[in-house]
C-alpha cells in the first residue's frame, strides 16, 4: 500500500511519532491493563521508564507474590503505511497492510468520537452534524478503496496468497462490523444529549444513524455473498462461533506484530552463586566462633566447663544455616534493589528475520507493600486507613532498528496485565440494601443499592525527550471491573 493509501483525515499529529502513548482500560471483568508506546528510534538506542502504582484495599494481601498476578507482553504498533507489493505479494507483507486498514479503522473511530463531541459542544450547530456524515463518507470511501486494493487477487497468486488474501478480507468484514458498532454506540449517546437540550435536532441525528445502519446492512450482505460466518441471534451456537472466528482472525493477524519475549527471575540465574557464597560466610563465621572457642577453653579443665563447651559449639554449628539464610536473603534483596528482579528480553520473530535480534532489554521491579493514608473523612484528627501499595517499574532499552522506522512502525507497545480476582473474591456483596422514603407512599422501604470500591491507578512513562502520566481510577466491586474513570493529568 502506497502513502498516497493513508487515511486521509487522519487524527494523529505528525509529532506523535516521537511522543510517549499510555492507554489504560479493562481487558476483562478481572483484569485491567496498561499500554505504553514507546517511539522505536531508528539510529540510537533509547532508554525508558514506566511506573505503574496503584492502590488496593489491605484486605487484599497474601502470601502470593505479586508477579503470580502479573501478565507482561511486547508488540510492535501498527505500520501507518506498507510499500507496495506490486506482483510479488507474501504472506507477512498482506498481514501488515490488513494491520494498515486496522489502523485507519482506529483512526477513523477516533474521528468519529471527536465529531460527536463537537456536536454536543455545539447542539445547535447544523454544520457539525453535516461535518459528522461527511466524515463518515470519506471513511467509508477510502477503506473501501483501501480494502480492494489490500484483497485483489493477482494473476501469479500462489494458493498460499490467495487463502491469505480471503481471511484479509474476512478480518477486515468483521473489524468494519466493530467499527459500525462503535460509531453508532456514540452517535446514540450524542443523540441522547442533544435531545435533553433541543429535540429538533433529534432527526438530524438520526440521519447520520441511518447512514450507519446502511453500511451494516451492506457490509452483511457482502459477507452473504461471500459466504462468511454471520451471528443469528436465534442460534446462540452461531454467536460463539462468530466470537470464536473474529478472536481467531485477531491473532492470526496480529501475530505478525508480536515478539518473542523471554523473561526470567534474577534469582534463578544466580541463586547457585548466592547460595554457595551465603554458604560459604555462614561456614566462615561458624568457623572463626568455634576456633575462638576452642583457644579459650585450652586451659580448662575436665569437667561440666568442656560439656557446655561442647553443647555452644554444637549450637554454633546449628546456627550456621541461619547465618547462611540470612546472608542468602541480604544478597539477594540488595540485587534486587541495585539490579533488578526480573529480566526481559524481546526479539524479532524469526519467520520475520533470518537472524535474532533483540529489540528491547529491561529491567523489572514489582513490590506489595501496606502502607497507611490520612482518613479521608477526618484527616485533621490523625486516624488512617490500611491501604496496600502495588509498584511496577520497568526499564528498559530499545535498540534502533532502521528497516522497521522505515516500514512505518513508529511504536514499540509494552503491555501489561494485572489479574483481580484474588481481591474481588475478598469483598463484600456488590448490592446492599438500604431504606429510602417512597415519594408516593411517603413510607420507607428498602431499595438495592451497588456496593462499589475505587482503586486509584497512576501510569508514568518517561524518555529523555518526553514524559506522559495517566491517573484514572478503577471502579468495581465483588463481580469485577465496572468502569474506569480519568482524571487530568500532567503530562509534559
């Protein structure tokens, strides 16, 4: 795919390129997760940091260590833009214009949520709504232009080509159904807004719903034609293996974004060292006591003197596995503090590269702590509430990598998954009922109200060149992730 391909009403600025991108959401209803996109350079090597802190109620801390509930995984971003394939087309380079299409999908979703809101900046503003359709023409314009031209078969396609060129366009069908689904979710949304200020712009909302409505139907209709797996809601078996087929095609698709990473413990790459050196002051010291000992009992004599002589010396000999533990665990802990815990490494995949590369090197740290905070309620009068602190940090370093800047990734994405269930089986019943006066009646009774829990979460990433944080918090209760709610944050 040419530039000229690019979306042409793209949402990202040219810089952006060169700018740290954290995202945050909720991956399931007990997982949330990160994303950081770090700029790749393409002539020198760029070091990074991210930090992710965030609290739990202190309730939530167990034996289990923190990396048991920690995911972590490397991508690269999507190209903005593949040089053409002309008639020698291969299988990664149609993976990589599909990951080109899906990034104009995303751009377009976001141009679409920044026309929704203008119009709800402006409701009675007739030019942002006809702006909204006209966005959503040209978008419908150049990915069909865009996906024909990604899909079109040619004369010397080997079948390999051709099956490939079929699933494109499939994982294509389903992301512009996702798509449809997204921007009609908002153009509803709007609809409801305006229509608490002025109803008369109710119809020209609900044009811009009908265009949606035609490009669902006719997106269905060709996957009809093509014969593609299509959801009836009368057969749920048809729905889980359209969900099936859609996270099949994701991965395929995908795949080709991945790398292969390889994280390892510190500890196990030197616990034998740790231990034989640990073991090796704890036989010293055991060593130089019973010497000591036994030059100051060389002029004893015989008697009750040499058996408790005997019995410290066997207590001495006893306590060298202690000495030994402990000075395992303070060698150990001041690695881990000057070095790390964890190290991950990240690689080109090999059906990618004749050779392995490494792209990405760094360094992880993850601590639980339990800490105290001010009472919200009365922090003037010195009491505190029990919180437990989570902190992961990763640092690491990218390796320029020219022919990838060159492809058009612009991003390195480090992702990261943190698993709640060990806390949401912890808290307490998500409805709760308490009394309140009917309006009607003017007697009391009991409604059911939802019992929710905030856990604020801070991201920062920083660079040499940039720094981006995210506040947010995260609303749940005992069945999971409810919502996620952002804060402003300082980011320069």
């Amino acid at each position: 795919m040419n530039q000229e391909n690019a979306f042409p009403l793209g949402d990202t600025p040219a810089d952006d390129a060169r700018s740290i991108v954290i995202e945050l959401e909720a991956h399931d209803v007990s997982r949330f997760e990160w994303c950081v996109a770090v700029p790749l350079p393409a002539h020198e090597p760029l070091k990074y940091t991210v930090q992710a802190e965030f609290e739990l109620p202190s309730i939530s801390i167990s034996s289990r260590s923190p990396w048991d509930q920690l995911q972590g995984f490397t991508r690269l971003e999507e190209p903005e833009m593949v040089s053409a394939s002309g008639d020698n087309a291969t299988v990664n380079l149609l993976r990589q214009q599909v990951l080109v299409l899906q990034q104009m999908l995303q751009r377009a979703r976001q141009g679409v949520l920044r026309h929704c809101r203008l119009v709800c900046e402006q409701p009675g503003d007739e030019a942002a709504v006809e702006s909204l359709i006209t966005w959503l023409n040209t978008a419908f314009k150049a990915l069909a232009t865009a996906r024909a031209r990604a899909v079109a078969s040619k004369a010397n396609d080997s079948a390999e080509i051709v099956r490939e060129r079929g699933l494109a366009d499939e994982f294509i069908s389903v992301r512009l159904i996702d798509f449809v689904a997204d921007a009609e979710a908002m153009v509803d949304e709007t609809l409801l807004v305006i229509a608490a200020v002025d109803v008369r712009f109710r119809p020209s909302l609900a044009v811009v719903d009908e265009h949606l409505v035609r490009a669902l139907d006719a997106e269905l209709n060709y996957r009809k034609a093509k014969g593609y797996l299509i959801a009836d809601a009368d057969l749920p078996s048809s729905l889980e293996q359209f969900v099936e087929r859609s996270g099949r095609l994701k991965k395929h698709f995908e795949a080709v974004l991945a790398l292969d990473r390889e994280a390892y413990p510190v500890d196990e790459r030197l616990h034998i060292w740790f231990t034989c050196f640990a073991a090796l002051i704890g036989g010293a010291c055991a060593f130089a006591l019973q010497t000591y000992l036994v030059r100051w009992s060389s002029d004893r004599t015989v008697g009750w003197g040499l058996v408790g002589l005997t019995v410290l010396m066997g207590a001495i000999y006893a306590m060298r596995d202690r000495i030994k533990e402990a000075f395992h665990r303070w060698l150990a802990g001041h690695v881990y503090r000057l070095y790390a815990q964890r190290v991950v490494r990240s690689f080109m995949p090999d059906h990618l590269v004749s050779q392995r590369q490494m792209i990405v090197q760094a360094r992880e740290w993850c601590y639980e702590t339990t800490i105290s905070r001010p009472d919200p309620l009365n922090p003037e009068s010195g009491a505190t509430l029990r919180v437990t602190l989570v902190n992961h940090v990763h640092r690491g370093v990218i390796a320029p990598q020219p022919q990838l800047a060159a492809a058009g990734v612009r991003h390195v994405r480090q992702l990261f998954r943190y698993d709640l269930t060990p806390l949401c089986t912890r808290l307490h019943d998500p409805i709760k009922s308490i009394p309140v006066l009917d309006a009607g009646s003017g007697r009391a009774k009991f409604v059911g109200a939802p019992r929710r829990y905030q856990m604020p979460i801070r991201v920062l990433a920083t660079t040499l060149e940039d720094r981006r944080e995210l506040n947010a918090s995260l609303i749940l209760d005992k069945q999971g992730i409810v919502r996620i709610e952002y804060h402003a944050s300082d980011n320069r």
